[in-house]
C-alpha cells in the first residue's frame, strides 16, 4: 500500500491530517450550522402551523358570525313586519273610528239643519197666518166699512 501512495505521490501522514481536519469541520459545521438550521427550520413550521390552524379557526369564527349576523337580520325582518302589521291594523282602526266620528258629525249637522229648517218653516208658516189673519181681518174691515158707507 505504500508503494501505491508513493506512486500517486500521496502522503498518508498528511492524509490522516486532512481527514481528522474534514472530520473536525464536518462536526463543527454540523454542531454550529445545521442544527440552528433544523431547529430555525422547526419553529417556522410550527410559526406557519400555527398560522394555519388560526386562520381555520378565523374562517370557522367568521362562518358562525355570518351566520348569527343573517339570523339577525332575519329577526329585524320578521320584527319590522309585525311592526308595520301592528301599525297598518292600527291605522285601519283609527280611519274607521274617525270615519264613524265624521259620520255622526254628519248626522247631527244634518239633524241640526232639518230641526232648524222645520223652526224657519214653523215660524214662517206662524208668520203667514199671522199675516193672512191681518190681512183677512183688514179685508173684513174694509168690507165693513164699505158696508156702512
């Protein structure tokens, strides 16, 4: 074996060397840089699993929250209609009880007028005979007279 480095020109003493030497680099490059790369490497996983499993929960969290925000809506609707339901049947009540009210205005106005109507007529009708009365005992006086002259 001897013969076979001094052949190549290869000193195994400096071989050894450059061996332990590799050896030495590859442990410390292991020990100083691949494993603060693992274990950066390790927490960005976790970082990015993590980031995962909230934006999950969020997506969850909104679905539940759209959800709940419709059903409320859908109550408002359901209020808003009683509402103007109740609101209409009010109004409805309130025009019929004013028409009513209009209605027995109108009857009594109307009442008023025919009582005052027949008064006017009465009293004319009294006023007439009165008249017709002085007029026929005007008219008998003047018969009267022309009878005595």
């Amino acid at each position: 074996m001897q013969q076979l480095f001094s052949a190549f020109g290869i000193d195994w003493r400096l071989l050894i060397a450059q061996a332990v030497n590799f050896g030495v680099v590859l442990v410390a490059l292991w020990y100083f840089l691949y494993q603060p790369v693992l274990r950066t490497l390790e927490k960005r996983r976790q970082i990015i699993a993590q980031g995962v499993a909230d934006a999950t929960q969020a997506r969850e969290a909104l679905a539940g929250v759209d959800e709940e925000a419709a059903m409320r809506v859908k109550n408002a609707d359901v209020k808003a209609e009683s509402i103007v339901s109740a609101a209409l049947a009010a109004a409805a009540i309130e025009k019929a009880k004013l028409l009513k009210e209009a209605e027995n205005r109108a009857i009594a106005v109307n009442k008023d007028a025919e009582t005052r109507a027949a008064e006017t007529a009465a009293r004319a009708r009294r006023e007439s005979e009165q008249d017709i009365a002085r007029l026929a005992i005007l008219a008998a006086e003047k018969i009267m007279k022309q009878k005595h002259d």
